[in-house]
C-alpha cells in the first residue's frame, strides 16, 4: 500500500557539523544514515505515530532489514542541507523509507537513499503486525493513509 504524497513525506532543515565530517572535509558516508534516522522518526512523529510509544513501548521494534545510499555530490562542514524522508511502502510486515539530500544554496542533490524495515517482537522474530495487533494496524493506516 502507498501511503498519500502529501501525508508521508517529511522536510528537515539541518547544518553540516564538523563533526559529520571525515579527515578530507567531507561528511563521512555513515553519517548519512544518522540522518535518515532522524528524518524517518521525525516523520512517524509527524504523523502521529511516534517511534517510542506507537512501537518501541509495545515491545515492536522497527529493524532495518535493507538499507543504501547513492552519494552524488560531497558536502563540507557548515553547509545548510534538507532533508526529504518519504514513508514509500507500507504493509503489514514492512515499511520503506525514501530519503534525498539537498543543498539549501542552490537546491543540488547530495545523496539519496532508501531504507527497508521489518516489525520485529522482543525476541528478534518478524511478524504481521495485522494479525498480533490488529488495532495499532488500523492506527499505522489511519495516520498514514487516512483510512483503516
């Protein structure tokens, strides 16, 4: 299921640190991963399923299972840079996140990646979050999707 453009999509404006940057100036590869983070828990949060208590609280953690990362253009310490996190797939055992980088300056796009997380219980086990907790299912959709 697609979640709507308009409900699944979230905007952050951020600075490079210095220290998201390597040895040559840079920010280092990993770091861009930290910032999808912050990107996809802003974005439950906007919509109202925030990580700790929609999930983490009822024992559900979000594991990524796919994760990567196309890096166009190097940015330096300073920059101001937004960040774009898309909710792109939602569904009852998954849900992936699209993420782009710009640079505010000029609107050049840095990076952009993707990641892929699985509903995973307190044991570490994947599972269908319909079928073990049929109303937070409904919840995901109705903040996603406007509908159960």
């Amino acid at each position: 299921m697609a979640p709507t453009e308009e409900q699944a999509v979230c905007r952050l404006a951020m600075k490079v640190r210095w220290g998201d940057c390597d040895a040559a100036g840079i920010v280092y590869y990993i770091k861009y991963f930290d910032w999808f983070s912050d990107g996809r828990i802003e974005l439950l949060e906007r919509i109202g399923l925030p990580y700790r208590t929609t999930f983490h609280e009822r024992g559900i953690e979000l594991v990524a299972i796919e994760a990567g990362c196309r890096y166009k253009h190097s940015l330096q310490p300073e920059e101001k840079i937004l960040l774009e996190t898309r909710l792109t797939k939602l569904t009852r055992s998954r849900l992936e996140f699209r993420y782009q980088v710009f640079r505010q300056e000029d609107g050049l796009l840095a990076a952009e990646g993707m990641t892929a997380h699985a509903y995973v219980d307190k044991r570490g086990k994947p599972f269908d979050v319909k079928k073990r907790h049929p109303a937070l299912w409904e919840e995901i959709n109705r903040a996603v999707n406007g509908s159960a």
